[in-house]
C-alpha cells in the first residue's frame, strides 16, 4: 500500500435529469420499503450450501449463504457487489444487497440488486433502471462491480464513469399500477403498460459522480463505519499487473477529491475496505482456484485462505463479508476481521 496522488481520481458531481427521472417514474408507480420488499421475498437461499465455494479453504467461513438453484446455474447473471443494513444505518432489519451484471452481449437486461435476509434466507431481485423526465426507462448496462449503501443511498461501481447512485426510497412496485408483471422480454413502457423483465421491483437512479478527468476505473465499493468519520471506499481491479489505485472519500464527497488514495501493489483485488485501521482486500485467482483476504496493519501484510471467485467487500454483524461470483458457486459469505 502506497501512497500516491489523490488528485487524479477526482469526482464530479453530475446529476443531469437523473432525478427527475426517477422523480417522475415515483410519482406514478408506488413505491415500498426494503423491509416490506422482503416480507414478501420469492427466493430462498441455503444456510451453507453452494459448498464447492469453499474449494479447499480450512477454516471454512464461520457463517455462509448461497442463492437458489436458478440463480446458482444461470450463465445470463453474476454477482458482483455486496453491501449490508449496517453500512445503510437505516434498514429497519438486518439485510444484505447484491448486485449482478448481466453478462450475454445480445438482449441487455442492466443490472439487478438482491435484497437477502440473513435471518429467513429469503431474497427478491429488483431491476435498476435509468428514467428520464418524458416517463421512459430503461436498463443500464455496466458491470456493477461493487455496491456501498449509506442512509438512503446505494453507490455502484460503475467502471469508467465513477459512481451512480440510486435512492432506497424509490424501490418502486409494479403490482401497484398493474396486476401483473407485464412481458418479460420487455422493458419500459409498450401498449400501455409497464414492463421490467418480469421484474416486479425497479429502483431508478438518482444522482451521478462522475471522474473528471479519463483514466481512473472503478471497480468495487465500500464503507468504513468504525471511525469517527464515516468514509467511502473505491479502487480499481487490474489484472495482471500490481498498480491497482484505492481511495477514501468522505461520504459527501465534498469537492470531489479523495481524503487518500494509494497503489495496492497486488493484482487481482476484487473489493477493499478499511475497518479499525486494518486494509482488508480481496485477491480472486480465477473460477477453481481459492482467493485469498490480504490484512495490512501498520504496513505489515497477513494473508489469509478465501473462497473461490471474492468479490466486493462489507463488515456487517461483527464479521467481514464477501460474494462468491461463479456459476454453482454462488454465496455470501463471511469470516472474522
């Protein structure tokens, strides 16, 4: 971890339309909570299933979920970012967020968000979608590498760009404006009626940080509660080569500069944070190899065994979380700090 200059990963604030957007989409579906999406929730994961996640990692996780068989098998979606109600500080009940990123070329679908409860295990996918003022939506389509919630906001990774940012209180519900869920090889607004996939929830975006100057790529996202500042954490994933940069914002991101940023001097990092003054990063080694969680503290590097195919990073419950990305692999899991 080296310290390098903080300037070249400036962000802009650039809202556009995109508020009123969302805006007008809110005023005309009905809009829910995530407690309340995940009363109803249509999935259920298993409590340590998806055990091919583990590889040959010993200690396994102290505790693990895995998504269900649809989602465990499907080669259209991979989860990529992880956040969880204690980041939000304003989710009423313990949950998780997951984003995937839909990966065939042909028929874009955008990027989706799973709202999991660690409790019953059940989780609902919602659609998360760009609106414009004339009432049109549609998906977006990135790679959604990594996804932080403070208060109301839920920030993704969007690679070249910078970060997009949607509200939490527009997680809006189809069934309340129409009694089913339209065609699910449409999206928008056709014959009438709305369509999101066959998605009942689609959450729009409200705000837009964008890098002010070509270059910086940002890969994953975090936030670090433990201070007496609440910071947000992003950086870039390189593959082959150790120059991958992180960053630490304020949460306001308050004149668009990082606090600090450094070179991570590994490839491979899939999500970073900081928690009590500890680096945690994840280092992937591909779809059969073991990861591996490196820990500095006072510039002195513990390696420690991962699952299989680590992504983005959260703390949540007294423990360090991740998400597991390959097909039958496909969990989230969580180990000690």
């Amino acid at each position: 971890m080296v310290p390098t200059d903080k300037a070249a990963f400036a962000l802009v604030r650039e809202t556009g339309d995109l508020a009123e957007g969302a805006a007008k989409l809110a005023g005309e579906i009905g809009s829910t909570s995530v407690e309340a999406v995940l009363a109803q929730a249509n999935r259920t994961g298993e409590r340590k299933g998806a055990a091919a996640a583990m590889g040959t990692m010993r200690p396994r996780p102290a505790e693990w979920y895995a998504f269900d068989d649809k989602d465990q098998d499907t080669a259209d979606w991979y989860p990529q970012g992880l956040t969880g109600s204690e980041d939000s500080g304003n989710i009423g009940i313990p949950a998780f967020m997951v984003s995937w990123y839909f990966k065939p070329e042909a028929g874009e679908r955008g990027i989706r968000v799973s709202f999991l409860s660690p409790k019953s295990l059940k989780y609902q996918h919602a659609l998360l979608v760009q609106a414009k003022p004339d009432g049109s939506y549609g998906p977006i389509d990135i790679h959604a590498g990594g996804i932080a919630c403070f208060g109301d906001l839920l920030y993704v990774a969007d690679t070249k760009r910078g970060l997009r940012v949607f509200d939490l209180n527009n997680v809006l519900d189809l069934r309340t404006v129409q009694n089913d869920l339209g065609d699910g090889k449409r999206i928008g607004r056709h014959g009438g009626r709305l369509h999101a996939f066959g998605y009942r929830y689609v959450v729009p975006q409200t705000d837009f940080w964008k890098v002010a100057r070509p270059g910086p790529l940002f890969s994953f996202v975090s936030i670090d509660r433990s201070a007496g500042t609440p910071m947000l954490i992003t950086g870039q994933y390189q593959e082959r080569t150790p120059d991958g940069w992180v960053g630490r914002w304020t949460l306001d991101l308050e004149g668009g500069e990082p606090v600090d940023a450094f070179v991570m001097g590994h490839p491979k990092i899939q999500g970073a944070m900081t928690y009590r003054g500890k680096w945690y990063l994840s280092q992937s080694a591909g779809s059969t190899a073991n990861g591996k969680l490196l820990v500095y503290e006072g510039g002195e590097l513990e390696t420690r065994p991962f699952p299989i195919g680590p992504e983005d990073l959260t703390v949540q419950d007294g423990k360090l979380w991740s998400v597991s990305e390959f097909r039958g692999k496909r969990t989230v899991f969580g180990v000690s700090l």
